[in-house]
C-alpha cells in the first residue's frame, strides 16, 4: 500500500516537472497573479482554490478549477499545474480526511492535460 502511494506521488510530480520544464520553461510551477492591484478574473479563480484547499475542500476546489479553466488559456495550464501541486503536497492523512484520495490528484492532472491538448507528452 505504502509502494503504490509513493509511486503515485512520485508520479504526479514527475508530470509537473516535466510540464513545468516543456511548457512554461521553469523548474517549478507556481501561479503568479496577474495583477496584484486589480486582480483577473484567473486571480481570483487563484485565491479562490486556495482558499478551499486550507478549508480541505479539495474535491469541490477541483470541481470548481473544471468549471472555471479555458483551454486557450496557458495561465489556467499554470493554475491548474499549481494547483495539483499543492495537493499533492498534503499527507496522505489529509487527503484521506478531505475524502480525496491521492489516485484523484493523478486522474484529474491528467485530465487536465488531456483538455489542454498535452496527454501526447506523457509519451
């Protein structure tokens, strides 16, 4: 049990790396807001999110980011990376109590990659 949790988790940063690196050029993703002043509407999306992920609302958080992103929008790419990320993060206690299993943060990134045209990388 304790393998295939860590090879998921492996997993799933492997993906943002490889994301980070192919797509925005950078070893890490993290979401910069757009305009600190007056925010976009992709900000406040941002805050949003993280908001739900302190409260261990995961599940409705990605319901939420599935909702909100556009595919033509490579700051939505970077919100969603970001997101994933920071989910990814929590213990497996966490998650386990926010009633979000690690195997969802898999199966919704790669979800999101295929929405944004980039399940092919993976290959």
């Amino acid at each position: 049990m304790f393998y295939k949790r860590d090879w998921i988790l492996r997993q799933i940063q492997m993906i943002a790396d490889m994301i980070a690196h192919a797509v925005f050029h950078k070893s890490v993703i993290a979401y910069q807001s757009e305009n600190a002043a007056n925010p976009t509407q992709t900000d406040r999306l941002f805050s949003r999110l993280d908001m739900l992920i302190t409260q261990r609302k995961i599940g409705e958080a990605e319901d939420l980011l599935f909702e909100q992103i556009e595919a033509d929008n490579p700051k939505h790419l970077e919100l969603a990376m970001d997101f994933y990320r920071k989910v990814n993060h929590l213990s497996d206690e966490e998650l386990e109590k926010s009633g979000f299993p690690r195997q969802e943060i898999l199966d919704g990134l790669n979800a999101v990659l295929k929405k944004f045209g980039l399940s092919n990388i993976l290959n």
